[in-house]
C-alpha cells in the first residue's frame, strides 16, 4: 500500500451527483479526489429527462448551452390502437417562458452525454474522474475518514476530512455505516436498452399497449443520437433475451409487426423498480447523495434531477465549513433535502400508478420548479409579506437594466459560488462589504433598475429593503429596512 494520500472530500461515485458536488467544490478551490469503481463511464440513456429546475442548475455550473446542444426536445408521443392507428399527444406539458421561469420544459438528453458534459466542466475547472478505483473499506472518527481505495496499481490510503456516497441505489457506504434504507419494490421489472432499429419515424415516441403493463412496450428515438430508447415491463422472474434478435422478437410479440426490427443493443438493463429512502443522509463526517439516498422509478424523471440537486445543496455548504463556516451548516443538508427526496418519491410512485393506468401526462409538479425549504433553519422568519416569494424559495429570474443602460438578468448576478444581497430603493448606505458577498442596489441611485416592477412585485418590497440570495439561488432572508440588525447576525452565522 503507497503513502496515505490527504485531501479535504472524497467523493466516491461519479455519476451525474458525483459530478455535480465535484464541479461545485473544484468552482470553489476545494480539494477533493473523484472515485468511481466502474473503468470507464456508464454508456446508457437511462436518466434521460432534464427538468426545468435542473436546466437553471446547468446555467450557473456553465453547462446548460452544452448540453441543449448534444440533446433536445421530447417528440410527441404516438400511443397506437389495435389497428394500427394512433392517438398523438404530449408528454410534458407545453408553455411558454417567462420571466420568472426561463426554463419551462423538459429537455431530453442521454444520461451518458450529460455526464460527458460534465466531466468537460470539470476538467475545465483542472479536475478529472479516477475511474477504476474502488472503495474497498473505510474508518471514521471526529475528524475525518481513512478509505482504502484500490485500483490497478495497487490499494491506497485515503484521508479525506468528509466522505460523500455517490455510489447509487446499492451504495457500500450507506451499508457500511448500517442507515436502513426502508421502502418496497414497487412489483414492476423492466428491461430499458438503447438499440439501433429500422421500422419507425423518428419523430414521435412510439407506445403500444398502453393499458396493459405485461405488453406495454415504447420506444423512444433519443436527442443527439441515431439509437432509440426501448422500454417494457417484463415478466418478474427469469431471463431476459436482451440481444437484437431477442428485442426483435419482444417487439413482434407486442406490437404485431414484422417491419420493426432492432439492428444492435449498444446498452441494456433489467431491472425492479423500487422507491426507497434513507433513514439518515449523514453519519459524522460522511454523507450520502442522490441514488445512495433515495431511488425512484423512472415516471416523471425525477431521479436524476433530485440527486444533482442533493449535491447542489451540499456542494456550497461542505466548502463553507471547510472555509471555517458554521459546522451546523451541513446539518441542514439533510433537514432540506430529505423531505424533499420523500415528496418526489410520493409523486413518481403516483406517477407509476397512473402510467399502469394508461395516463402518463405530466404536469408543472414534475418541473421541481416550485420545490423549496420554507421553514428550514437557513429561512430567516419574517413579518407577513404581500409577495408570493418567500425565505426559503426558490428566487424567481427577473429582467433587469444595468446603470451603464445593458440587459441584465437576476440568475447572471446569482451565478457563481457567492451569496447575493439585493437592496430595494435604498438610502445609499450600502451593506458592510464581506468576503463571498455580492451587494447590488435597485433603483434609481442604484447599480440596477427593474423597469418591469416585477422584483418587487414577487417579493412585495418596500423600499430599503433587502432580499438575501444563497449560493444555491433560494432565498435566505427577506429583510425589511429596520431589521438591519437582523440581516448582520444572519450573515454573521451563516457566511
């Protein structure tokens, strides 16, 4: 065994969660070592739904360009009669942006390029995936973890100050640290490839059967790729012929066509859904993000968009600690996100039940646009407000006008690693500067206007006051004018 090698955060799992927690400390100069046991990156589709929260998470990482760029739009969805006519409707609900919510449908992407996407990012930010390198045991105590990792070169000591499982629904470290992980296979196994086929347009998501789940069989062409997704339930015990004549011979069964047939696999997987939850996300000084948390079935794609915001949400905070902040910050990682892991497993749960159904729209309760932490302990209370935005939400995007007379938005302010202080119409005695603080003025001797009124509409702002904006884009505070002292202690606390 080398030299114990020393760093600040292990992450082990580099998956789309993995990535995501790494962009956000490599963004803020924290050192950390990237694991994944697996040699080379996962090559599936399997979590192909981006959701409108999730496309705002991209921008400020510097990668949602990218990945609309290597993705697209879902089709329409083709669900076919039994003689061979169909009934065309849509997946996601379709509306238009506004300026509240730039982002307003579902993109589609193949999980495999998103990661791609994302391991670019880090690399950008000097970072790289150590791929081939397995956690084979760790110890922990009150002031850090020891891992043994081991890969072709022979095992290595570890010793990190945190340890993150990004390791998935079969994660060794939440077994290892013995946190139950109750809930129940949902009675529905599936096999999900990425086949190549001739037979079908492109242009729809082809469904047949959609009111019996044993001869439910779709097939989705998938954004940026020349391959479609197939997707059926099968039988709960046995094997499962994953080979292209085998698939071809699934596809005849269920659709009655011989004209469809698949021409390679290039990815596939048999698996149960489950829905299960994390009795605890932390044990000391380690922690557990995404799959390792929570797992979902795949209806409504909620589970890969709910683990890059776990790691969203703790990304900010382990580097704040790191930098000396409070350490009862990283307590409120999971006082935040576990209730929300548990409502988004209510609604795919739901979402499954009606798909069995044969109705699988979606509406606005997908998009996790409207998800937040009132109540948390980083909301700061307040008097009663007239606007709908309250500490603790999500802050809503709003168009703006710079002094010198150019375009500005509220997430370009938010973006980046740093809190945001907006004052409303102020006296021009600005906020005491501090490190990892932005301060802004809006109003006429300030650096922004907002012409359109709808900042202070949303928040129901009266001048002098202040809106507190965390690194993660929820608010932490609405301040009015005389709760200045209010505000520093905040600050004071939690910067």
């Amino acid at each position: 065994m080398t030299d114990e090698i020393t760093t600040d955060v292990l992450i082990c799992g580099a998956g789309a969660s993995g990535l995501t927690l790494a962009i956000e400390l490599a963004r803020r100069g924290v050192r950390f070592r990237l694991v994944e046991k697996s040699v080379e990156p996962f090559p599936g589709s399997r979590g192909k739904g981006i959701q409108p929260r999730t496309q705002e998470i991209f921008e400020d990482l510097g990668i949602l360009d990218r990945v609309v760029a290597r993705g697209g739009l879902y089709p329409p969805q083709w669900k076919y009669r039994g003689d061979g006519s169909y009934v065309e409707s849509s997946i996601a609900e379709r509306r238009e942006p506004t300026p509240g919510e730039p982002y307003f449908i579902p993109l589609m992407i193949p999980q495999s390029f998103t990661e791609a996407v994302m391991r670019e990012r880090l690399a950008e930010l000097g970072c790289a995936v150590e791929f081939g390198q397995e956690l084979m045991d760790f110890e922990h105590d009150e002031d850090g973890v020891t891992a043994r990792i081991a890969g072709p070169a022979g095992e290595r000591r570890v010793r990190a100050r945190y340890l993150v499982g990004a390791d998935g629904g079969r994660s060794s470290i939440r077994r290892a640290l013995a946190i139950d992980f109750p809930g129940h296979t949902l009675g529905v196994r599936a096999v999900v490839a990425d086949v190549m086929l001739v037979g079908l347009e492109r242009n729809a998501w082809h469904t047949f059967n959609a009111e019996s789940v044993a001869k439910l069989l779709s097939l989705c062409p998938l954004a940026g790729t020349d391959q479609f997704q197939l997707q059926a339930p099968v039988a709960p015990e046995g094997e499962v012929d994953v080979s292209a004549s085998g698939l071809t011979a699934m596809v005849a069964q269920r659709t009655g066509r011989a004209d469809i047939r698949i021409q390679s696999v290039s990815w596939a997987s048999v698996y149960n859904m489950n829905a299960r939850l994390a009795d605890r996300y932390r044990v000391g000084r380690v922690l557990l993000a995404g799959d390792a948390a929570h797992v979902h079935p795949p209806t409504g794609a909620q589970g890969l968009n709910t683990g890059i915001q776990d790691a969203y949400n703790l990304g900010w905070k382990l580097a704040a600690v790191l930098g000396g902040g409070a350490a009862e910050l990283l307590d409120t990682y999971e006082e935040e996100r576990r209730p929300i892991a548990q409502g988004v497993l209510g609604l795919s749960t739901k979402l499954l039940d009606a798909a069995r159904r044969g109705d699988d729209r979606r509406g606005r309760e997908v998009q996790q646009l409207d998800l937040g932490y009132r109540g948390s302990t980083l909301a700061m209370a307040g008097p009663p407000r007239t606007g709908e935005v309250r500490a603790g939400d999500r802050a809503p995007d709003v168009p703006m006008r710079g002094a010198a007379g150019q375009a500005r938005r509220l997430f370009e302010l938010l973006s980046g690693p740093h809190w945001t202080l907006l004052e409303y119409e102020g006296d021009g005695s600005r906020q005491r500067p501090r490190r990892g603080l932005r301060i802004h003025s809006i109003g006429k001797r300030g650096d922004l206007f907002d012409d359109s009124g709808r900042r202070k509409d949303s928040f129901g702002l009266s001048a002098g006051d202040r809106v507190l904006v965390r690194p993660d884009g929820y608010i932490g505070a609405i301040a009015a004018s005389h709760e200045s002292g209010l505000l520093e202690r905040y600050l004071d606390r939690w910067t």
